[in-house]
DNA sequence: TGAATGACAAATT
DNA sequence: TAATTTGCCATTC
C-alpha cells in the first residue's frame, strides 16, 4: 500500500497555497511571502509565484489578489494588464506603475 | 540527474 | 525609493 502522506512534499505545499490565496477576501490583497509563511515556508514567496504561474486558464482561484512586498505587480505583459483590470474591478486602484496602497489594502487575518 | 529559470524577499549600498 | 547582491526552492529543460 502506497500511503506515504509526507506532510512536506512540493504538491503539499502547492495545494496549502492555493487555498490561502482562495480564503482572500475581494477588495484585499496578499502578498506572495504572505502566503509563503501562511503555506509553511516562510522563505518560499519565489514559489508561490511559480505555483500561480503553472495554474490552468480559467482557474477561479483570485490570483490576482497576491501582489509582491512592495505592492506592486510583479507579471508583465498581458498577465500585468489582465490582473489590473481585476483589482480595478474589485475597488482597489492601481497607479500607472502598477502599484497600489499596501498598508490599505494587505490583507490581515 | 543536474543545471537553468523565475508572478519573491531581505539586506546592503 | 531605486539598484545590486544573495538566498530560497518548485518547475522546466
């Protein structure tokens, strides 16, 4: 029998991120390290990243809720502009630098 | 299997 | 605040 059940693993901690990005309520934000400690690793913030990277299209998880220390998005491109919109979207400005007011805005459970 | 990559963060300058 | 350097670790090649 194949139970192994190691509380550590990579896909663990991809699927402890993903949940805590879904508990952010709309009109607030997190940040990728917040949700790192959150996860279990407080220096995991990169792979957080790296996990909202891999989801599939359409997902409905609130990706665009989880935004880098300095409150500012850190995609660029199309994803830059497509998580803009869906902050704006939710209430919350975003300046022409792709930056919004943290200390407002952070989410605090 | 090992090296390169990257939606970050903290410390330093 | 911005630019640089270093550490971190899942994902990709």
């Amino acid at each position: 029998m194949t139970v192994i059940t190691s509380a550590h693993s990579p896909d663990d901690f991809r699927q402890r991120v993903l949940l805590c990005i879904a508990a952010i309520p709309p009109g607030h934000v997190a940040t990728y390290g917040q949700i790192a400690m959150m996860a279990g690793h407080s220096r995991a913030a990169r792979q957080v990243g790296t996990i909202l990277r891999t989801l599939p299209s359409g997902t409905p998880l609130p990706w665009h809720r989880v935004v880098n220390r300095l409150g500012s998005l850190s995609l660029t491109g199309e994803g830059l502009l497509r998580q803009r919109r869906a902050l704006q979207a939710e209430g919350i400005h975003v300046d022409a630098n792709g930056r919004l007011d943290l200390t407002r805005l952070r989410w605090q459970p």
